[in-house]
C-alpha cells in the first residue's frame, strides 16, 4: 500500500513537470529540453535554502522563479538570437548542470535535518491519523505519505485551477493562439516571440517547483535527477491525451496529470514484478518512440479529424 | 492616410535567387479610398503589402502611416492600425480555437493583453450579433474550433476580425483567390459591404480583372517591382475588364520583345 500511495504522491509531483512540458510541447510545440536542467534546478535552489534553515514555502516559491529564469533564457536563444529550438533547450540545460553543482555546493545535498514541506505534510497526517500510522482501506499508511499526499493533492488542483483560468484569459488565449497559428496573432499584435519567452518561463517554473517539491518529499537533491526528465513529461502528456480523447483544455489539462499518475503507477507496479531499475529509461523512451510512430504506423488519426487547418504537430517527427 | 516612398527590397541578395522584388515603390493613398492592386506573378504586389505590414525589414525607402513614421516598427507593433486579410484561408484564423475565441483576440487587436476574461459574456453575445449579421449560420457554431469551417466561412470570418476594432488601413491579400467561385463572390461582396460601411483605407491585391475593374477607386499596376500604371478619377471609372488584360498582353508583348531582342543580340556577337 505504501507503494501505491507513494506512486500516487510522485505521479502528482511529476504532473507539475507534466503540466509544464504540455505547456511547452501542446501549445508551443516546442520541445523544450532545458526541462532537464530546470527541475533539478528547481531541487538545488530549495535545497540550498532549506539547508540553511529558510521557510520551506519560501524555497518552494524562490525554486519556481530559478525555473523562470531559465525558461526565459531558452526563449531568448531561441526567439532573439534565432538559435534551433532544440538546440537553445540543451544549451541552457547544458549550462544548468554546473550551476546546480555550485548552487548545492556537492552532487547531493541531503534534507533530513531539514525543516521541509514534508514536515508540514507529516503534522497534517498526524492530525488527521491521530498517531504515527493511519489506516487506509484496511491497509496501515504512515502519517508522513498520507499528509504529503494530501498536500501535493491540494497544490496539483490549486496549479490545474490556475492554469486553467490563465489560459482563458486575454494573455493566456494570446499565449495558446501563439502556438496555433503565429502569423495570425502578429497580425493581431502580439509579440510571438515575447509569448514564447514567457510561455517557456511560466512551463520551466512549473517544472523547477516540481522539482522543489520531488526533493522534499524524497529527502535529497542530486545533481542528477533531472536526467530523462522531458521524456517523463511527454509520456504523461501523450498518456493523457489518449486517456481524455479531447484538446479541449479543460480535458488537456485533466488528463495530464492523470497520465502523470497512471504512467508512475504502471512503472511502480513494473518495479514490483522485477523490471530492472536500471532500464526504467530505456523502458520510458522505448514507450514514448511507440506512442509517436504507432499511430503513425497503423495510419489511425491520434487526434480528431481536422477537416481543414494545419494540423498541430503530434509528434517530433518532422514531415 | 499611407505614404509609402521609394520602396526597395531585393530577396537572397547577391545569390542565383535573387529577387528585385520592390525597385523605388512610390505612391500616396488617401484616407478612404480603395486601391486595387494588379500585376503579373513576382511583379511584386504582394510584397507591397508585405512591406505595408512590416513582415520583412526594408532596404531603403519610408511608410507613413495615419501622420506616424512606421517604418521600424516591427509588424506586431503595426498592426495596432492594420487589418488583414490572407489569401491562404488558414493563416488567418488559429485552428484550433474555437469562432467566439478567434473573435476575441480580434476584438482586441493591437491593445494590451493582461489577465481580463478573453470571453466575458456581454463581449460574447457582441460578437454572436456580428456573425449573425453574415447571414452565413455561423452564430449557431460559436464554440466550434474554427478548423471546422470552410475556407470561405474562415475567409468571412477574418474579414470580420480584421475589421472588428476600425483599421487605418485594411490590407487584403488576394483573399478570394483560394475559394470556389461561389464563396469567392460572397467574400467580394462582404468586402464591398464592410468597406464602404467604415470609410475603410483599404489595399487590395488581386487575380482578377473582373474584380479589379468592378471593385474599388483606383487600380494600381505593377510589373517587376515598379508602379507601371495608376489610373484613378474618371480613368478609372472608365475602365474596363477587357482594357486591363489589354495592358497586361502589351506589358508581355514588350517583354517578349526584349528577349527576342537578347535572344538576337546573342546570336549576333556571343
């Protein structure tokens, strides 16, 4: 059971990381890599602060502005200095890798000592338990997983909320008509390369507060743990188009973060029957290169018919 | 209202594609009137428009636009006085948005874009009333994602948007051409309709003689980047389908003359 809630618990971290990349890969159709970089970013800088004892919301929130900061420099590259989207992605992850390395001063920076997210987390579930284990569906819980599932429950649906508002409005609608259709939105002036640098910053701080949160609740930052990470994200992204068979953004947003969830519970379970750690990102690429060519392959329609218009991008495949 | 002076732009200088798209464009267009603008393919019509809306930073000349040098201004930055309409009927409208969506990004070209509603229900109800006014059903297919449509009900639409907040200048660029016959003359009359119902500055490039000849207060002709013809007044009022084709065989006709001509010369000395 523990299993199971702590799949759930890193499955809704991860949704924020995946509500980041839909941002940058559904309404940009940018493949953004800098993702990489900015969620382990997002780990040091929190880390680093609540290393030294600051309040753990404050590093939460300064690890979301690190996350922006970054994005706007891939958007600059790219849209400024007119440098391959790809390309602009792995520069600025590239550049990240050491200045992670001097934010957390070592490759890993424990938090045990630490006062973290997660020590609120483990005070909710003691109130709500009443002792150190809870029971859940007849199964024994501890107190810190019921409290930090709670917890990061209650921000994924604050963060979908926000999204979902923000995308409704003047600038939001402006930032999602970018990506449509760009020579449209020009003409009706607004700055597309503005939108892509903002765009970018908002999905890098989303990914890099993901980040902040994956290493509080799992006790260390590494220098490392950012590694595969966009793929992670796009598995997500694709798992919840299928599972929510809509674009509208209400049921994009839904389904990605129940891809996030589902994709980690399917890993957990993969684990548990002996799937070597090892070739978690093996299995991970090999699942995302099937679900961009499959359809291709089978000549299915992966999304509705468009009877006119240019279709969005599906895939990384050019054509 | 448009002054536009001694225009220039060469595409892929100094290359084997090179192209002398705009060689001094001159031309001054008064507030309200509306400019045809003819030519053969690559005389350079299109690009005159372009230029007009800031796709592409020129190599020499100025636009005036409504007292305002806006010749470095960048198109986004434009188009806060500019309204257009593509010949492509997918580039003007995003997809994937739905018909009320489209619309209000229209609804607020050129204006700050922060954190308001894009659809508050009084703006909503707006915009129903306008499509209706189309006489197309469209208002019954106002959360629809606009991919769904035809070319032609797309193409009405973003004449709708182009000209929803009044533009200084309205630019469209063949905008029927994509169309079948039927939807085409729709367009035309909706074009004439919004036109002359706002006093709209409007340039219009187009195929079409007949268009060219029935449209409009002044035809403008172009050939390898150069104004050859400005015929306005009672030239213009004059003016037939039948004389405009005439111009243009004679525009081939000299054209011809000058690679036989070369063709002659070559065999002469080379």
């Amino acid at each position: 059971m523990t299993l199971l809630i702590s799949a759930w618990t890193i499955g809704l971290i991860l949704s924020l990381l995946a509500l980041g990349v839909y941002i940058s890969y559904r309404v940009f159709a940018f493949p953004d890599i800098t993702a990489d970089g900015s969620i382990t970013f997002g780990a040091a800088v929190a880390a680093a602060m609540l290393t030294r004892g600051m309040n753990p919301f404050a590093a939460s929130g300064a690890a979301f502005l690190a996350g922006t900061l970054a994005g706007a420099c891939t958007g600059v590259l790219h849209t400024r200095f007119r440098i391959n989207q790809l390309l602009s992605g792995i520069l600025v992850m590239t550049a990240l890798y050491s200045i992670n390395l001097h934010v957390m001063g070592q490759s890993n920076l424990p938090l045990l000592s630490a006062r973290t997210l997660t020590t609120y987390a483990e005070r909710i579930g003691r109130r709500l338990s009443g002792g150190d284990t809870a029971v859940l569906l007849g199964w024994p819980v501890s107190a810190r997983e019921l409290g930090s599932l709670l917890l990061i429950a209650a921000v994924v649906l604050l963060v979908a909320i926000a999204a979902y508002l923000f995308f409704r409005t003047n600038l939001g609608s402006a930032m999602r008509a970018s990506g449509d259709n760009a020579q449209m939105i020009r003409a009706l002036g607004v700055s597309v390369e503005n939108m892509i640098i903002l765009g970018l910053a908002i999905s890098n701080g989303l990914i890099a507060f993901a980040g902040a949160l994956l290493a509080q609740y799992q006790g260390f930052a590494d220098v490392q743990m950012g590694i595969g990470m966009v793929v992670w994200g796009l598995a997500s992204v694709i798992i919840g188009r299928a599972l929510v068979g809509s674009d509208s953004l209400g049921s994009a947003l839904t389904g990605t973060i129940m891809g996030s969830v589902l994709f980690r519970l399917i890993i957990a379970v993969a684990l548990r029957w002996g799937l070597n750690p090892n070739d978690l990102k093996l299995v991970t690429a090999i699942f995302v290169f099937g679900a961009l060519v499959l359809p291709m392959a089978l000549g299915v329609r992966t999304s509705r018919p468009r009877p006119s218009g240019r279709p969005r991008p599906d895939g990384l495949i050019a054509r | 209202m448009l002054q536009l002076r001694n225009l220039t732009k060469t595409f892929f200088p100094n290359t084997p594609n090179e192209v002398r798209a705009l060689q001094g464009v001159t031309l001054d267009i008064e507030e309200g009137s509306f400019v045809i603008v003819i030519g053969t393919n690559g005389s350079g019509k299109s690009t005159l428009l372009n230029a007009a809306a800031g796709t592409f930073p020129l190599d020499a000349g100025t636009i005036t636009l409504a007292g305002r040098d806006v010749t470095k201004w960048p198109e986004h930055r434009r188009a806060a006085m500019i309204g257009r309409v593509f010949q492509n009927p997918f580039s003007g409208t995003a997809p994937n948005m739905t018909v009320a969506e489209n619309l209000a990004l229209a609804a607020r070209r050129g204006q700050p874009r922060g954190l308001g509603s894009l659809l508050p229900a009084k703006l909503h109800s707006e915009l129903r009333d306008r499509v209706a006014t189309l006489n197309m059903q469209l208002e019954t297919r106002m959360n629809n994602p606009i991919g769904t449509l035809s070319g032609g009900q797309r193409q009405a639409l973003t004449l709708l948007m182009a000209t929803w907040r009044r533009p200084d200048l309205l630019l469209l660029d063949e905008h029927t051409a994509a169309l079948d016959p039927k939807s085409a003359d729709q367009i035309v009359r909706l074009t004439q309709r919004i036109v002359s119902q706002h006093h709209l500055t409007t340039l219009m490039v187009t195929h079409s003689m007949q268009q060219a000849a029935t449209l409009g207060t002044r035809i403008v002709m172009m050939n390898q980047g150069r104004v050859m013809a400005d015929i306005a007044g009672p030239d213009r009022r004059r003016i037939r389908a039948e004389d405009l084709v005439h111009r243009f065989e004679e525009i081939r006709r000299d054209e011809q003359l000058d690679v036989s001509a070369a063709e002659m010369l070559r065999e002469m000395y080379v």
